[in-house]
C-alpha cells in the first residue's frame, strides 16, 4: 500500500513562499533559461539579447530567410500564403539554432547519462522544416553530375581530345 504524504504545515509554505521569491530576486525575476526554445521572443522568430550567441543566431535566420524569399523569386513574388509559411520557418530555424547550440555546450546526453530530451524536440523541429520546405516548393533536387544521355557523353569526349589523349600515355 502507498503512503499517505505527511500533511504539509503553515510554516512550510512560508518557507517554500520565501525561498521562491529570493530565487527570482537573485536572478533578476527573469525566468529560468535553459535552450530558450520556450520563450515568447523565440516563438516569434527572434533570440532576445540576453541569450549568448543571440546577434549571431538572429543575424543567421535572417540570412537563410532572405534566401529563401530570393529562392522563390523575390519579395515581390511571395504570396500571403507563403508569407505565413516563412514566418513559421522563421521559427523553426531560430529554434533550431538555440537547440544546436545548446546540444553543442551541454552535451548530447543529460546528467543521468541518457539522451537529451531537447533532441526529440530537434527532430520534430527538422521535419517541420523540411516541410515548409517542401511547402515553399523548396524541395532538394538531384544536381546534374553528368551527362543526361549518350549523346551528350559522345559530344563531350569529342570536344576535349587534346586531354584524353594526354592522359592515356
């Protein structure tokens, strides 16, 4: 059978009361930071100051924002829609550059010694990406190596005889 909780007394909330306001008086009443994935600035798109690496971090999301707006032709190209889209890419990148930094500094396991629960959070965050990504009509494609046909490969090795020729002896 479980046991019952001793009953917690007056004197003990007080105390409990007390220690929390010292707490948030030590710190400035600023709540406590982690990752910062959870604050209100990130969750609009941007690192407040207060986080380190914060100017480096908005200045990278800024950077792969205006290439994704390149990307889909310019800002007078964007549709409403797309808009949206960017700004929920915004967010996404943001707190994929927080977590990543955090990982980095902490460590990829806890104190416990098992993974970290902020990786299961990245990788929700990755496939949100991928899919405003994919969305955004962004989707990776294959890059041409070579040449598309047999033709192609004849014209090209006919072009440059002087190098084959070299190499062979």
């Amino acid at each position: 059978m479980p046991r019952k909780p001793k009953p917690v007394t007056d004197a003990q909330r007080k105390a409990r009361s007390q220690n929390i306001l010292a707490f948030n008086a030590a710190r400035g009443n600023r709540p406590a930071l982690k990752s910062g994935i959870q604050s209100a600035a990130v969750q609009s798109g941007k690192v407040p100051v207060e986080f380190p690496d914060a100017k480096e971090i908005n200045a990278e999301v800024d950077a792969l924002v205006a290439q994704i707006v390149a990307d889909l032709g310019g800002e007078s190209e964007v549709t409403a829609n797309r808009k949206t889209i960017i700004a929920s890419q915004r967010v996404v990148l943001t707190v994929l550059a927080l977590a990543q930094r955090y990982v980095v500094r902490e460590g990829l396991v806890n104190r416990r010694g098992k993974p970290h629960p902020l990786l299961g959070l990245l990788v929700s965050y990755v496939n949100a990406a991928r899919l405003n990504a994919v969305s955004l009509g962004l989707e990776r494609r294959a890059r041409k190596i070579g040449p598309a046909s047999l033709s192609e490969y004849l014209e090209s090795r006919s072009a440059t005889p002087a190098e084959t020729d070299g190499a062979a002896q």
